[in-house]
C-alpha cells in the first residue's frame, strides 16, 4: 500500500495540473478577499463574524479540491494511463483505496494553501485599516478546522465520485449541476432534506452560515464521510469489473 501511495503522490508532483490549481486558488481568492475587505466597513470588519466572513474566501479550496479529485482519476481514463497503473497494481479496490487516502490530503493541502494566501492578503490589510482581527476566538477556530476537514474530504469525494462516473466531462459537469442547480432545489422543496446533502453536510462542517438549519459539525463530517465512504465502494465495485484499453 505503502508503494502505491508513493506512485499516487509523485503523479501529482510531477504533473501541470497542480500548478494550475494553485494559480486559480491565488487568483479566485484574491478576488473574494478584496471585495469582501474593500466593501464591508470598518465596524463589520473587526467584528468576528467580519472577520469569518474574510476567512470564507478561503472555501474556494473545497471546490477546488473536488474538481482536483475528479481530474485524478479522470484524467487517467481520458490519457489512457490507467491500463499502466492497473497493470502494476491488479488489485484495483487497492488503487482506489490509495487515490482516495492521497486526494483527501492533497484536498487538506489545497484548505491549508489557500487559507494562507487569505491571511497573507487579509492580516497586512486589515491592519492598514486599523483593525484588529484575533486568530484565537473559538468560533475562528472551529471553522478554520471545518475548512480544512471539508477540504480533505471533498478531495476524497472527488475522487470517489470519478471511480462512479470516469468520464471526466460527464463527471464535472454532473458535479457542478448537483452543487450549483439541484442543491438550491432541494434547499428550497425540501429544506428538512437540504443539510444532509453534501454541500450542506460541508456548510455545517465549516459553520458558514446562520440559523438552525445547520447540522452540528460532528454530524456534518459523519454525513460527509458516508458519502465518501459509500462512493468508493460502489466506485471499487464498478473499477473491478470496468474493461480498460
């Protein structure tokens, strides 16, 4: 396992894609700390809500690590270069137990990457402003740990949901209708419904936004894992009987 997690790790260092990612993360959050920072005043600012509102620039890294996910796998089945990996590991479950484990932290490394350009772009600037954020507020913490929790996840969840739905047009685009259009459904007709899909599952984790409707964050990651969980089995199942060229 120890082998197949090292050969997971070295495709993705030595690939683009990753330095693509990063560059999106830098741009995309840039964008949504400064118009957070330029439009809220002063007063909403050096509040800790303010402030939580600034670290959500951040959350962009959740998406990003589903998106990486997906590509993982995908992109092995649109290059054709899974017949290798498969070739050298016929245990397939085993490989696509090791994507998973590799993408969930390659997904925590995506949370930990772009929360650091938030506060590295955020800190200077509210201090320029004469504001004074604080780290150490309890609430600050539990979503800077949902952040990374849902990052990690989600980078699993990617890659889980590609072992379902390897075509990597079909499985994005599938991906982003759910989360953008069939969510805001369910949100909508169904709101008892709604914190237990993953987008909401991963709202409770990072405690993005108010009222009851939320799960409680021990809640939100056990319905976060199930989903993971329960797509690389169906996914290991499906690989295992998948015919590959």
């Amino acid at each position: 396992m120890t082998g197949l997690l090292d050969s997971e790790w070295l495709k993705i260092r030595t690939t683009r894609t990753v330095v693509w990612y990063l560059l999106g993360l830098v741009i995309i959050v840039g964008i949504s700390v400064a118009g957070q920072i330029a439009n809220a005043p002063d007063s909403v600012l050096e509040s800790e809500v303010g402030f939580i509102d600034t670290l959500e620039a951040s959350g962009w890294a959740t998406l990003f690590a589903l998106l990486f996910g997906i590509i993982g796998l995908t992109g092995e089945y649109r290059h054709e270069t899974i017949t290798q990996t498969f070739l050298a590991t016929p245990v397939r479950d085993r490989v696509v137990a090791a994507k998973v484990v590799v993408y969930a932290a390659a997904g925590l490394l995506l949370g930990v990457f772009a929360l650091a350009v938030t506060l590295a772009m955020a800190l200077p600037w509210l201090t320029a402003k004469q504001v004074d954020p604080t780290l150490l507020d309890r609430d600050v913490g539990l979503f800077l740990l949902g952040l990374l929790a849902t990052a990690a996840l989600w980078g699993a969840l990617g890659l889980a949901f590609a072992s379902v739905v390897p075509n990597q047009v079909g499985a994005i685009v599938s991906a982003l209708i759910w989360l953008l259009i069939i969510e805001t459904i369910v949100s909508g007709l169904l709101p008892d419904v709604a914190p237990y899909t993953p987008g909401g599952a991963a709202r409770g984790l990072m405690r993005v936004s108010d009222g009851d409707d939320l799960l409680p964050m021990w809640a939100a990651a056990a319905v976060s894992v199930g989903y993971v969980v329960a797509l690389a089995v169906i996914g290991a199942r499906l690989v295992v009987r998948r015919d590959v060229t």
